[in-house]
C-alpha cells in the first residue's frame, strides 16, 4: 500500500508545472535504502531495525531540505505506519500530523497524498485523544 502511495506522490509531482523542491541526489539514493530497509526489516519481525532504519531515512531527509521537500512527509508517514503497527498509536497520530504539516504547501501537487495521509490521521484518532489528534 505504501509503495502506492509514494508513486502517486511522484507522479503528482511531474504532472506540476512547477515541481517543490526535492532531496537532492546522493541524499535522495541514501534516504529511499534507509525506508526500503527499514519496510524490510520491519516486514521480517525486526521492529527495532525497521524503525531505526525508517528514521535514519526521515534524518537524511531533513538534513538535506528541512521541511521544504515533500519527501520527508513520506519519511513521517512511514514512521507512523510503523509506530501504528507496535500499538504506539498516539506516535503514529503525531507522525501522520507532522507529514500532513509537511505536505500542506503541495496540496495542489500532492492532494492524494494528503487525502490518504488525512485518512490515517482520522482512523488513529478515533481510537483515543492524543495530542496530535486536537485541532
């Protein structure tokens, strides 16, 4: 389902006629090895190793545009795929806020990023108040 996602965000982005910002390259090869890694360690019963390697590839990101770059929204959502998975659920709702925070300046290039990214967000909300979940 992520890898959905990550290429309708793509392919949003090379529709527009005038793309944000992206992770530059090698920085981009670096962060998409880490959040493959991370889905595969993750995927194979390592938790830990999956979200050490998913927030190496949220820190490379940052690193590299800070929030300017819709990629690292994907790098939240990831982490909150996994935090959601281990029943963190107040996490994942803080992850899946920060990527829609992140995502807010490419809503023309990204709407069914943040539909889906919202759609997440409202499914851990209704399982508790937390933080992240208050308007």
């Amino acid at each position: 389902m992520r890898a959905f996602f990550l290429a309708a965000a793509v392919t949003a982005c090379a529709s527009s006629s005038t793309p944000p910002a992206h992770v530059p390259e090698p920085d981009r090869t670096r962060a998409e090895t880490y959040a493959r890694e991370g889905a595969e360690a993750f995927a194979a019963g390592d938790r830990a190793r999956g979200l050490q390697r998913a927030t190496f590839a949220l820190v490379v990101r940052l690193a590299a545009c800070g929030y300017d770059c819709p990629e690292v929204a994907y790098s939240f959502v990831q982490l909150g795929d996994m935090r959601y998975a281990v029943g963190q659920r107040g996490w994942a709702a803080q992850s899946y806020k920060k990527a829609l925070e992140v995502l807010a300046p490419h809503a023309r290039t990204h709407a069914e990023w943040i539909a889906a990214t919202r759609a997440r967000l409202t499914s851990v909300c209704q399982l508790g108040p937390f933080p992240a979940c208050e308007p």
